[in-house]
C-alpha cells in the first residue's frame, strides 16, 4: 500500500472513529498533496519520494508556526500545531542521529575526494551536497546536513 493510500485509509478511520486532530491534519495533507499534483503544466500522480517530500514539509511547517505561537505568547496554538506534527510524524522515516548525519557527511566527502583526486574544499560544497542529501534521503533536515558537510570541507 502506498503511503498516500494510507494517509486517506487513516483518514476514514479518524472520521469514523471522531478523531478531531488527526482527522483534520490528514485533510490538510491530503490536500497539499494533491496541490502538488496539479502544479505544472500538466497534472500527475507523486511517487512515494515527492509525498515524503510533502509531509516533510508540512511537518516543517507545523513545527515553524509552533515556534511562532510560542514567540507569540499563544500557548494554546503552539500546543495544537505540535500536536498536528506529531501526527505527521508517525508518517515520516526516523530522523537520523547528530553521529549517523556527521558519518553521511564523512563519507560524502570521501566520494568526491575519490572522484576529484584531491580533498574537496568549500568549491566544491556543492557536489558534496548532491552525495549527501542522496544519502540522508529526507531522513535528515538539509540544514543539519550542510552543517556537518561545511564542518568536514577542508579550507
């Protein structure tokens, strides 16, 4: 089953079961989702790779408005925008440890190293990137990533 299946699978079950948060969460989703497949040109079906991209940034989305609330003073907002990225979060892969991105950026540098045939410096930041986010594979925020590749790139 397809993970779009399943966000509409669990949405019916969230309806019929009169689960507020997760009923209105995977509406919104589903909806993002399906924005996404009639942007363009033409519309089209996503594959498992760009719905993951989708949760992944609505999950964002619910953790900067949280962040917001906060600032805000609006405790009550912030607690419901946390709660609906939770829910996205049961849909998301594992994020990955400080230790498993930092060993992802190692061996990215290594691999351009080895096709260049020198240590790759901050030009080449770039194609160490393009190893790495094909690496962590949306199981680590690209921020975390480019700290631990620009920490790694040899001046």
């Amino acid at each position: 089953m397809g993970l779009k299946a399943q966000l509409r699978d669990d949405l019916t079950a969230a309806i019929k079961g009169r689960d507020e948060l997760t009923k209105g969460t995977l509406r919104m989703t589903l909806s993002a989702i399906t924005s996404a497949e009639v942007a363009g040109d033409v519309a089209r079906e996503l594959d498992e790779d760009e719905v993951l991209k989708v949760l992944a940034k609505e999950a964002k989305k619910r953790a900067e408005s949280a962040e917001a609330f906060d600032a805000a003073g609006r405790q009550e907002l912030a607690d419901k925008e946390r709660a609906e990225a939770e829910v996205l979060a049961r849909y998301l892969p594992t994020q990955l440890s400080d230790a498993e991105v930092d060993a992802i950026a190692e061996q990215a540098v290594a691999t351009v190293a080895e096709e260049s045939g020198a240590a790759p410096g901050p030009r080449q930041m770039g194609q160490v990137m393009k190893v790495a986010s094909a690496a962590a594979a949306g199981r680590a925020e690209g921020s975390r990533v480019a700290a631990a590749v620009k920490s790694r790139l040899v001046s």
